[in-house]
C-alpha cells in the first residue's frame, strides 16, 4: 500500500508539472502569435490558456484520486453522512453505557446487599431486558442505516446517468450554439449590407435635400417673379388704352394697305398674307409615319387654296402650294420626336383669284400647356359709376383685347372665345349692370386648362378687393 501510494504521488506530481509546462509552452506560442479565441484580445487569450491548463491541472489531480482510491471517493461525497451516523451511535452507545453504569453499580449494591439482591433481582432482570429491546432496537436503527445507505448509492448511480444524459445535452446544445453563432455571423452580414444601403439613402436623402433647397428659392424667385408680373399686369391696364388706338389705327393703315394692294394687283384677292390654309394637332408614334402625316398636312392645305383661288374647280388634287425643301425638313426633324405638335400652314402673301402658285410656310411648335383653369388672363378696373355712364361694353372689349394679346404672347395659336354662347355674354352684361355692391375690377380668366392648340375660352369675373362677386 505504501508503495503504490508512493506511485500515486509520483505520477500526480509528474502530471502536474507536464500540465504546466504545457500550458506555459500553449501560452507562449498564442501571445507570440497573437491568436484569438472567443473575440479575445492576443493578451487575454494567453491569459485563458494558462488559467485553463492550471484547471486541468487539477481536475486531473482529483480524476486519479478518485479514480484510484474509494475510500477517497466516498470520504469526499459521503463524509458527512456517515458522520452524521456516527454521532448518533455514538449517542447511542452512551445512552447504554449510562445504562449499563447504573446496572453494575446496582450489581455492586447487589453484592453488598444480597439479601436485597434477591427481593430486586427480578427487578433487576426486568431493568436488565428493557436494556437488552432498547438494544435491539438499535441493532435495527443500524439495519435501517444500511439499508439507507444502499438507497443512497442507488441513488447516486441514477445521479451519474443523469449526468451522463446532461453531459450529452450539453454536446448538442453546444452544436446547435455553434450553428446559432454561424447564422448570427451571417445576419450580420446582412445588417453590415443594411447598413451600407441606409448609408446611401442617407446620401440620396441629402441630395434630394440639397435639390428641394434650390426648387424652395426657384419658387421664392418665382413668387418675385408673379408679383412682378401682378406689377406689370396694373400697367398693362394703364397701356390698354394705348394698345386699343395703336390696334384701330393699325386696322384702318391694314385696310388702306390692302386697298391698295388690290389696286395694285387690279383683282379679287382670294387669300390675304398670313392666312391659315391647314391647322392641325399631330403627334407621330412612329418615325416612319412622318412623311405620310406631313404629306396628308400639305394635302388639306392645297386643297383650301384651291377652294379659295379656284372656286367651283372640281379637280382639287392639282399642287398648287409651293414650300421649300428646309421648310418639309425641318417639318419632319421636329415631328420625328414623337410630341404632340402645332402644325400651321400659312400663306405667305397675298394671291388673287384664278392664280395657281401660291407660296406657303410652315409654323410647327409644341402643343404645350398655356394657361390652367383659372389662371387671370388680363385685368383692369371697373366700377358702378363706369357701368353707369355706359363704359361697360368699352371695358369688355378692352379687356378681350388684352387678353388676346398676351395669350398670342403666350405661344397660343388655337381660337380665343368669350363663351361658347354669346347670349350668356350679354346676361352677364346685364347682371353686372343690375349690381348693387360696390365692385373695383374685371378679370378674364381661362375657364379650362388650354394648350397652344387652343381653344382659350375665358371667363370674366367681377371682383371687390380680390373677393368674387360675379362671374359668367
């Protein structure tokens, strides 16, 4: 035994320091090259390793006891149990000591006094077997000490499997923990891919900030810009009187003109310089339809011409209008796009009845919008006394006047209408004759959105201090 126990020494201690060279050879080699395990730091890695082989150490030191000596094992889990035991036979056994002390001091009286030895013995016996049941009894107390100390080791078999069981949980809980840390790595990833794409957006987002900054002061300009223009609208109604002589003096000078033109040309003019021989709204989706559109374009304008200086002509398929290679070619450029577009016809001079060459250009521009619905047109001043002393068809034709000349400004080309019934005209002239309530102007304005092709329908509207009091 004192040879084996010597062995026993020798090989713990023998373990014990390969364990720790081990370990300061692991620790050594991961602080020189600097590993990581767990997310440590280099340092802190070293440091794991040591504290780590230091626990094998141990653990190894106590698996040879156990594993060598029983007595070990079970003074190490089972030494309180038995001391517990102990203590109470020994309690016992005390118990029947003092017993046993009291019968041989009365054997002693016994012996002293025999006479009374006799009267007491078979108290003395009685006394003597109440000892020997108490000792029975704790021969059986032993027997059941036994018999607990074999549930016990029972139970510490069922124990070890149920380690043994955990120890297995715990093997696959840490597969499925590794496999958690894998789809945690990627999702990762993903949230670093997340990450860099909500780091674009925010850029966009700034970007996008920076353009509604410079769109905010467009639209500060162009409030600058409406307000100059509501300016330049009060001054227009002041020029409308100019613009309204200039515009009848230009008339009669048209008409002494063209007067004399005829004169001159000793004829019936047919069709007059400017006139719209072909008006028409195109929009080509092919490329290849350009030619054919404008063909059939230049094929209505011929036939006016024809209608108007060859009446009663029944061959109306004669090419009697004349335009340039530019103009066709500029034509088909701008109609190529695929946009909706204006395409006018016009004549370019004068011509006479019977005549059959007539010189025509072409006036495309895009069809765009011009005016929203309910965008102010024109505007001028307007009062009970003016209506009163009979100004009020004056003012009208005033106004229709100026709007017809900043919507032809505006780029429409399409007809401009009062309203699509002159007699709702004339009872608005009537309503506003019969009003009451004080009013300070008239407004035209475009009772639908309208585009360059036309047509612009106004609609006048009376107003006090820019609140609606009537409107046709």
């Amino acid at each position: 035994m004192m040879t084996s126990a010597l062995v026993l020494i020798a090989a713990i201690l023998l373990l014990g320091g390969l364990l720790a060279a081990l370990g300061d050879y692991l620790g050594t080699k991961i602080g020189k090259a600097r590993l990581r395990l767990f997310n440590l730091r280099p340092r802190q890695t070293a440091t794991f390793i040591t504290i780590f082989t230091g626990t094998l150490i141990a653990a190894s030191t106590l698996g040879i006891l156990f594993a060598t000596s029983a007595s070990l094992r079970k003074g190490i889990f089972q030494l309180d149990e038995y001391l517990n035991r102990l203590q109470e036979t020994r309690e016992q056994l005390s118990e029947a000591r003092e017993q046993k002390q009291k019968v041989e001091q009365q054997l002693a009286q016994a012996e002293q006094e025999q006479a009374q030895v006799e009267q007491d013995l078979d108290e003395v016996n009685s006394q003597f077997q109440l000892a020997q049941e108490e000792l029975d009894q704790v021969s059986q107390k032993v027997a059941d000490l036994k018999q607990q100390l074999k549930s016990l080791k029972q139970e510490r078999e069922n124990l070890l499997a149920q380690r043994d069981s955990l120890e297995q949980e715990i093997v696959k809980r840490d597969q499925k923990l590794s496999n958690q840390k894998k789809e945690l790595k990627t999702k990762q990833q993903e949230l670093q891919q997340a990450e860099n794409r909500l780091d674009e957006l925010e850029q966009q987002r700034r970007q996008l900030q920076g353009k509604i900054e410079k769109q905010d002061e467009k639209i500060a300009e162009l409030d600058k810009i409406i307000r100059k223009r509501n300016e330049v609208l009060q001054f227009q109604e002041e020029k409308v009187s100019e613009l309204e002589t200039t515009i009848k003096n230009l008339q009669k000078e048209k008409e002494i003109l063209q007067d004399n033109y005829q004169e001159l040309r000793q004829g019936n003019v047919a069709l007059v310089k400017g006139e719209v021989l072909s008006f028409n709204v195109v929009s080509v989706p092919e490329k290849d339809l350009t030619k054919q559109v404008i063909h059939e374009i230049l094929r209505q304008a011929n036939k006016h011409a024809i209608e108007a200086t060859q009446p009663g002509k029944e061959n109306l398929q004669k090419q009697i209008i004349k335009i340039t290679e530019a103009q066709v070619k500029r034509m088909k450029e701008m109609l190529r796009d695929g946009e909706e577009y204006v395409v006018q016809i016009i004549s370019a001079g004068n011509y006479l009845t019977g005549e059959e060459k007539i010189r025509v250009f072409a006036d495309v521009i895009p069809n765009q919008k011009v005016f929203k619905k309910g965008e102010v047109i024109a505007s001028l001043s307007l009062n009970p006394q003016q209506v009163k002393n009979g100004k009020l068809s004056e003012r009208i034709d005033s106004l229709l006047a100026a709007s017809k000349f900043r919507a032809r400004r505006s780029g429409m080309v399409g007809d401009i209408l009062i309203s699509k019934d002159r007699r709702e005209l004339i009872n608005f002239m009537e309503k506003v004759a019969s009003l009451e309530q004080p009013y300070d102007k008239i407004d035209a304005m475009a009772a639908s959105s309208s585009y360059s092709s036309g047509p612009l329908e106004l609609k006048f509207v009376v107003k006090q201090q820019d609140q609606v009091i009537l409107s046709n």
